[in-house]
C-alpha cells in the first residue's frame, strides 16, 4: 500500500514567466559585465556535483568538505587573481569580487574560509607587508599551500581594535619580537583558520620597544607545526558552535613568548630597526593605525556584496514560489500569490533593494580601484555600504523566508543555512553601529576641513546657519508643488538634502558640545551617536541611489531600461517613504506630497510585480546553488 | 606550556547593578502573578541537570531528548492542567498560560512538542469532540501514554485551509469514514508528532455523504499501531531538517481507504446519523468552518506568550551583557557599553515591548477566560496579538544578538536557538499577514454592523463622513498645543484616533469598491490589503497600548509603579513615533509635536537604562535556562 503514494506527480506547478518585454539573459549579461567568463568559471566549479550543499550534521566534517572546496578552488588557479602583478597576479579588484560575488551563491563558509585565507590573510601581507613578506608568503597563500589567518579581534577587544591587549617586545639582542598575550581577554578570538587549519597568523600587538608603547602593529606568526600541532607556547582554543558559517574553523589564540625574527614585522607603515630604533613615514600613532586599518577596506567591500549575493538567492526563492503558490480566491484556480497587493508591498522592495546594492556595489569597487588615494572617502564609503547593505539583506532574508510559509523553513530551501550565514556580516569586518559612527565622523571631518577654511570661528558658525538656510530654499525651489516625484533628479534632490542638512546639524551641535559646553570629542561624538547613526544612514542610502540612478542612466538598451527604471524608482520612493516624517515635521514636504509618495510606492509595486520573475532570473543563479526545490523548474 | 592559560582568570566582569529605587523580586512577584506556584514548579523540573539544553548536532537524538523531557513533565501532572474540570482538570487558561511562559524559558522544541500534544491534539478534541472524545482520548493525552497530534495543514494548503484536498466519505454500510488523500498536494504535511512519535491525528477531511460535502470536519484517525509502525493505508514521511525547532518530530501524512468508526467524527458542532443525514445547529458550511476554527484560538494566544518569552530571554542576555561589557572611551576603564546612546536607543524599546506585550497576553487571557461569548472579539484579538508580538519578537532576537556583536552569534549564548526556533512562529497557527487581514475583515464587519443601523445605505455612507470629521474634532481638542505627551490619556488618544481613522477610511473605500464599482467582497478585500494591513497593525498597537496603561495604573505599588510608567511612555512614544509621518501627512499633528516624541523617546530610552538591569532581572529566568554564559553572574 505505502508505495502507492509514490504514484503521486510530485511536481510543483510551473513558476509562471510571461513575457514582459526583456530578456533575463540580456539583464543577465548586463550585470555580469565584463568579467562573464570568470564568473563562469566559478560557476562551472561550484555546480560540480561534490559541490552539492552540504548537508551533514557535525561541524567538523563540514570543516573539512569546506577545506576540500577551497582547495579546489585554489586548484583551479582562481588563488593567483589575488596576487599581485610582480607575483603573477592580475590585481583587478573588479574581477576578485566578480569571484566573491559568484562564490557568494553556493556556500556561506566556503565564501568566509575563501575570504580568510586570500582577503585577510593574503591581502593583509599584501597591504601592511612589503616585499620580501609577499614573495615569501603570498604564492603559498594563493595555491592554499600556506592556510593562514587573520588574527586581530581580542576576547576583550572586538570593535577598539586599537586597544589590543597582545604585546610584542622587541629583543634587540635576539633581532626578533617577543609575542605574549598578558591576560585571558587578551586571547584573539572568532579568528579564522585558527581552529584547524591555519599554519600561520598575522597577529595584530602592541609593539614595544624598549618603555616605549608604538601601538599596533601587524606579524606574521607561526602558529603550528607540519603535523598541525600548536607550536610550544601557543594556546589554541576551538571557538565551538556558532549561529552559522559553521564550516569556518574559528578558534581562539594566545601566545606565551612566542618569538618571531624581526623580519615578520609588516613593515610597509614602520620598521624597526636592528638595535631598536623605530621609524615610520607616519608620525602619530593613531594615524599609523587608521592607515593600516583603512587598507583593509577590500574586506567591506566583500561583506556588501556576499550580503547582497545572498539576498539575490532569497529574493529569487521567495518571488519564484510566489510566482507557482496559489491560494485563496474564488475562480477556477486559486490566487497566485504574487498577484496580491500584500505580496507585491512586501517582496517588490526587496527586489529593488537588491538591484541597488549590486550596483552601488560596482561602483564603490570602480571608486576604490579609480582614486586609491581619498583614503578617508573610500573608507566612510565601504563602511556605509557595508553597513547598510548587510543590514538590509538580514532583513531581505527574514522576509522572504515568511512569505515561503512553512516551505521557508525547511532547510531544505535554503533560508535556513542564508540567515544562520548572513548574520554575522553586520558584526564582522566591523560592527554596523560602530562603521557608521565612523561614517558621520568621517562625514562631520570632511566639513570641519571646509569650515577650517572660513575662520574665525564665529564666521564659521554663522556660514552653518546660513548653509542652511540656503539649502533649504533651494531645495524647497526644487521640490515645488508640480515636480514629479519620478524625476531621477527629484529622487536625489530629496536624498542628498536630508544628508546636507543633518550634517550640518549635527556639525553645528557637535560644534556647540565642544565649544561652548566645553566637552571633549569623545563625550560629544557620543552624545550626539542618535543624530550621527542618522546621518550615516541618509548618507549611505544617497550613495545607493545614486548610483543606482547612474547604472540605468548609463544602460545601452531600452528594453532593459524600461524595467530598471521603475525598480530604482521603487527603491528611491520606497527609502525616501520611510523618511517622510521627518521631511515632514522640518517643513520640508507638504502633507500631499507624502500621501503621494505612499501611492507611488505601492503602485510601483504592482508593476515592478510584472517583471518580477524576469528580475530574479537574471541574477543567473545556478539551480545546485540556489537549491531549494520550491524555486526550482 | 599550553596549561599554562588555564590559570588565566576566566570570569567576566560583574554585570553592574546599582539599586535604582526597587526589588527586582518584587516587581517579579507581580509579573508572576498568583501562579508563582505552577511556575515554581516548572522551574523546579527545567533546571533539573537532565534539563540543560541539547546540545548535540543529531536531530533524532534531540527528538529523543524532546521526548523524554515531555513524559517527564506529564509524569510531574503537569498535563492534567490541560484536562477539563470533569476529568480532574482545573481548567484554569491562565495556569495553563504561565506554564507556558515558563517553558518557554527552556527549549522551544519540547515547548512546541508539548503545545501539539496537550494544546492541539488535546485541545482539539476537548474543543470539537463530546463526551465520549473526551472520555477515551484526554486521560491518555494528558499522560501521553497516548501522543497525538493536529493533522490540519496541507502541502497545498497551508493558510486556506477551508480548501483542504483530504476526503472523508461517510459509508452508512459499515458506519465509518472512509479517509482518502486524492493527490500529493493533500498530503498533511509539517504535522508535529507525525515523524516518529504520533499514535493518533485529529485529521481535518472535507465530509461527503453522497454527493453532499458538508465541508471541514475533525476526525481522530489512529496512524501507527503499538510498535510505531505505520497501518495499512497511512503513509508517513518525515518532513526532514528545519531552520529550528529540529526537536519536534514534523512529518507528512497520506491516507488510503483509511476506516474510522463513525464515533470518530468530532461532533460538537456536526453529527452524522447512522443512516447518513448530517445534522448541524450551524446552517451555513462557511460559518460552521469558522466556529470550528475558532475554538482553536488558544494556540494563537500561545504563540504570543512564547515569542514574548523567548524575546525576553534575549532582552536579559543583550542587556546583562551590555551591562559588564566596556568598549571605546578615554577614562580610567572603558566606557560600559549600556551607557553609550546608541545603546539605549536600541535596547531600550524592546524591553519595553516585552513588556508591553506580557501585559497585552495577560489581558487578552482574562479576556478570554470571562466572556468567551463574544468570539469574534476574541478571535481578532488573539490574531493581532499573536502577529505583532511574534514579528516584534523576532526583531528583538535579531537586535539583541547584534548588540552582543561575536559573543552573540556563538551558539551557547542562545541566540542561534531563539532565533531559530522562534521564527517559525510568525507562520504557523496562522501566517502573520494572513491573521492581520483576518482583524481587519473583523473590524470592517463590525463597522458594517454598526452602519447596518443605519439604514438606508446614503445614511451610512453619509454618517461615516461625518464621523471622520467628528473624531478628527475631537481629537485635535484632545491633542492641542499645551497636551502632554507622558499623560497615558493623550498617549492613547493617538492610538485609538489612528485606529478609528484607518477603519472608517477602509470601510468606506470598501463601500465605494463593492457598491459603485461592483467589485465583490474578496477582490475588494484583496485590492485593499496594504490599507487593511495597516488597520490591523494600528489595532493591535492600540491594543497593546491598552493594556500597558492598564497595567501600569493598576500597580499596588509606588516604587514599580515609577519604572513601569517610564516603560510604558516609552513604548507608546517609541510606537507612535513610528506613526508619525502619517499624522504628520494628513495635517492631525503639528511638526513641533513630531519632534518633541523623538526627543522624548531618546530622553526615555536614557531614563529607563538606569533601571534596565534590574527590569530583566525580574523575569526570573533561572541561569540553566537562559545558558548564555555573557549574561550570567
């Protein structure tokens, strides 16, 4: 009897694709860009059938299948892209997150366990080291000969990275450094590579030499034998179970006169020289560390679009199975369940949200590799992209998996192992909350430079008030009654005047806290976290529009315009709606315009609906990666 | 060497916890209630050492696990609670609701497991069978010497569940149902205790009796004989791994010419005669259906109290931990992590919200308890309820495990477990957004009733208008210039105002759709879902609102009175705040006010952190049970 029901056709209905006047393939090849064949080698990797998702139940034989993947990955050669030219290396950044972007569809860990190995390990030698480090370490690294980590974070030091507590003293006598980790929260923590499989750290340490504290400074350290035992006076603990990425062997670390030769000093920033004597083209401690730091930006970058990848799969399993579910309603059939208003509210954003982020993406990589010398710029841009990118796509896996119902939770499709994945990306690489406090820092040194420049004080002040107020009238010129709310210039004006006018707000108050009350930055940065996380945000959500509206301004074809359009209008008036109460209670909108942009939005949503499926196919995510049956045929 | 670091002191710092003005105990004896004994009891049982979390990767383990702890709580008599007064039971819902709470506390599995055992198989049975049901099934339920479970949910319908595909054909030969899946889509699929362990389903079929379908009905069907095996016709799969909650054994099940005597029909509110006339006191199929539903509403009203427990759970980590944790700042010590702004405005509302919400599912309990007349009342209330507190709930896990950064994201801090398991619980006894249109139609219904008065139609029309404008009148006399926002009365006015706006809006644009667009009910209803959704959403905050104001003005006394009081503004001005550019837009409020309710809310999120240490505290979560090392000590 019971194998009766295996008679059953099992198949799910078929996801509905009418044609809506482009062809994904077309959008696809638009958003592959130049790099398709390298992407297509990815692909061709990571649909392999070993490649399958794992899904075992026991870390350390996901470990394990984790390392097997990156070596294959190395195998293939794609280790080498990360190298530099003198090394064989094609430094092309847009092509390395071409590869992260890809990877980014098949497996959380495998993307980390990647990131780790040639982003942080490989690319802080490459960044912080200079030549005799990169030829030493760095073809190892790429061929995952050599499997390293990246060993900064501290048990009690995750964000004041800065106030590290490993030391490393130099020994004149010896020529090495002395690495010692003084107390238990000192131990480096949730490290990479440390648990199982890394051979060597960089190791981040106050350097000391003699009384003398140089801050910190990044060595490469040893850290087990070729038996993968630890080296005598090396702690290794596993870190355990984690939320998710439980492929990554993260572990923690500590050293006890651990001696390195001087010449694992990174000394690209400083040196050391061999009877003691310091020397850096950096005078201030703090600059030397926010130039080290910064250099590690690439990481940020990764963050924004592996987020952004993984939303692309949530959002193509989400609106795929709203294109085949029905239910309710009373006709033949019943109610596609992408044919209701509630459904087009709730996944069209997402849909428009995952567009903007791949393109805002592209172009902070385009800025980074274009003008590698606005430090300050590219840092406040990665780390506000990074922020919100990671943030949203949490939010964009969240509500996908509700609206696939109980589908959604079965591990099967997927949501599970992409929210376990994703989860950590707005903690990692830096804390949200704290990148964008750095962001409105960034943001707020930027105007204190301009303002520097209208002394004395009391001038300067007054040209903030005035700013304002010039701001506003032109803005409010701009916004007038009959201005249509679907102008590409509109959407902008809106957004970079809530930018405008909240940096120099909070300028003026963070002004008024230090001169006049006599605070120091710290208390008043502090005092002001609310107003600056607000700034951040206005800021980093009008870089993404920007350059969202700049990609469909810049696209070839018509037909494919047509649909980018009304995506990145849907993005604009759908950000600018979760603001309007502050436009609103400023004077700065009237109450009309605000209902309208409500209306916009939700009919927006409704023809967004029609190219939904076409929109999600085009992301070109291979079937084995994407996974789940409830997307799938 | 390596030994060495275990001397190292491993303890973290103390959670800083200055006396602010009152007893943690104290304010925990009033949330405990007069149930301080059941919920003592339960503690007594959770914190037993065979009660630490499972911590193993196998889920047939973990079921195993979930098993044991289940027949032990039964064998503690814990599941004679569930029974009615005259089979021992003290069929007292709020006994029934703290045991709950308190469970959930611990592991959602054997929560959810214990919810399908005594809540919907029991439940269902005391709720749609008689006498004999009763008789013969609950005893052995209560024991689980018999384990059931709910077999409602199709693999083709999850949430129109009036269209079920299961059949069952009343033969009057044999005075049986015939049950029959006729498709694969019939299949019952994500059924609790189906997998392994279930010996019986209350199964949901449409009843045919000849050519006549009488619509759902509930039958108790016996799946697997004494030696697990499933019988003739049943076939059984296992639904496999799931996001969480993999300590609950979720199958599907297909029947084939399966027999149940007639006495299987649950037939409280239906009856067959032995010679096949059906009889019912519920003339329509449609209201019959809803009747039946409705009886089920406790599980709604469960799912709120869990999701607001497990929120707590997470509220007392983020802020314990945020509480002992220092990071950043210049003096002698670093800047303790509950003192920066950004902080407090992040953790401060979901206290309040966990607050608000024990209060709203206490309210909604008694409510239930003292007038279980009016159940459409009851029904919209427990639908709103259960969706905003489960969707608030999983906002708040989310926040809390970000705030505790890396700490956060390892699995014996408890997150991965919250977040997993609560998730689903914005789907199951109801999708969210499904229940949200469900209070909506209910308002409108209501509405319509109250119009009906009104007769003929113009009236109404008419009367709708006007009171638009009357309510709007009164309420900007209410909420004039010099009225503060900290006076409850004001606070609510703006709730209730919202609400009240937002139903007579939709009921006319109802009116319009259905009588001059000749639209019928459900496209109407469909084209206004964005529009109903918000109503609901405002309904319940009103709701919630409610009862926190209740609450608080009904503490005995004066010293928790305090901190409660600034909770409560906090959540309706946090809540508000999220309204206002909607009051904003249609000119109810002025910008001045807009502003004032940010301000307050900061000022409130800074107040109530002096107190928030010793607000968690009082929800007496033992330490077993909350595990998370960062916030214990």
């Amino acid at each position: 009897m019971q194998s009766d029901k295996l008679t059953f056709d099992r198949s799910y209905p078929p996801i509905e694709r009418p044609f809506t006047g482009f062809e994904p393939a077309a959008l696809q090849a638009f958003l592959d860009g130049e790099f398709v064949e390298v992407r297509n080698q990815v692909k061709s990797i990571i649909t392999r059938p070993e490649f399958r998702h794992f899904e075992g139940n026991d870390r350390h034989e996901y470990r394990r299948q984790v390392l097997v993947w990156l070596r294959t990955i190395a195998d293939a050669g794609l280790g080498r892209l990360f190298l530099p030219p003198e090394l064989g290396g094609e430094a092309d950044l847009r092509k390395v997150m071409a590869v992260f972007e890809t990877l980014s569809f098949h497996d959380g860990s495998l993307l980390i366990k990647l990131g780790v190995q040639f982003g942080l390990f490989g690319g802080s030698i490459q960044q912080l080291g200079t030549e005799y480090h990169h030829r030493k370490y760095l073809p190892g690294a790429a061929a995952c000969q050599l499997l390293g980590g990246f060993a900064m974070t501290e048990i009690g030091h995750g964000s004041n990275v800065q106030a590290l507590e490993t030391i490393a003293v130099y020994d004149s006598e010896h020529r090495d450094f002395i690495i010692n980790s003084p107390s238990y929260t000192s131990g480096k923590t949730f490290i990479g590579n440390a648990a199982v499989d890394g051979q060597l750290m960089v190791v981040f340490a106050q350097l000391h030499i003699g009384a003398a504290n140089h801050g910190v400074h990044a060595f490469v350290v040893p850290i087990r034998d070729e038996n993968g035992q630890p080296l005598p006076g090396v702690t290794i603990e596993d870190n355990g179970l984690k939320l998710g990425l439980n492929g990554v062997d993260n572990g923690r670390i500590w050293f006890q006169n651990t001696r390195v030769p001087k010449t694992e000093l990174l000394n690209r920033f400083a040196e050391v020289t061999d009877d003691g004597r310091y020397r850096s083209e950096i005078k201030s401690n703090n600059s030397r560390f926010f130039t080290m730091i910064g250099t590690l930006v690439n990481g940020r970058i990764t963050m924004a679009l592996a987020a952004n990848s993984m939303a692309k799969s949530s959002v193509t399993i989400a609106i795929r199975y709203a294109a085949r579910r029905r239910q309710f309603g009373g006709g033949i059939q019943e109610t596609l369940v992408l044919d209701y208003p509630a459904t087009q509210r709730r996944l069209m954003p997402l849909l428009a949200n995952v567009y903007a982020f791949d393109f805002a993406v592209k172009r902070l990589v385009r800025i980074r590799e274009q003008s590698p010398s606005s430090a300050r710029t590219i840092e406040g841009l990665a780390a506000g992209i990074k922020a919100f990118s990671t943030w949203t796509a949490m939010h964009t896996i969240q509500v996908c998996r509700e609206s696939c119902g109980g589908d959604g939770y079965m591990f099967v499709n997927r949501f599970a192992a992409l929210k376990a994945d994703a989860d950590i990306f707005t903690t990692f690489e830096g804390d949200n909350t704290v990148l964008m406090q750095l962001v409105a820092k960034n943001l707020l040194g930027e105007l204190k430079d301009q303002l520097k420049e209208m002394n004395p004080a009391r001038i300067a002040r007054f040209f903030v008030d005035q700013r304002l107020k010039a701001l506003r009238k032109r803005f409010m010129g701009l916004t007038a009654a009959s201005a249509s709310l679907l102008s590409p210039e509109q959407q902008l004006a809106y957004f970079r005047f809530r930018e405008s006018t909240l940096l120099l707000r909070a300028g003026g108050q963070f002004r008024r806290l230090t001169r006049q009350k006599g605070m120091d930055s710290y208390s008043a940065f502090t005092r002001l976290q609310p107003e600056l996380l607000e700034l951040a945000e206005a800021y980093a959500e009008r870089q993404v529009v920007e350059s969202f509206l700049e990609a469909v301004a810049g696209m070839p074809e018509q037909t494919l315009q047509r649909p980018l359009r009304k995506l990145s209008d849907l993005f604009a008036l759908y950000h600018l709606e979760k603001h309007k109460g502050w436009f609103l209670e400023n004077g700065f909108m009237p109450g009309r315009r605000a209902i309208a942009i409500t209306s916009h939005v939700t009919r927006l949503c409704q023809e967004v609906r029609q190219d939904a499926v076409a929109l999600v196919d085009a992301f070109g995510i291979p079937d084995q990666c994407l996974g789940a049956p409830i997307a799938l045929g």
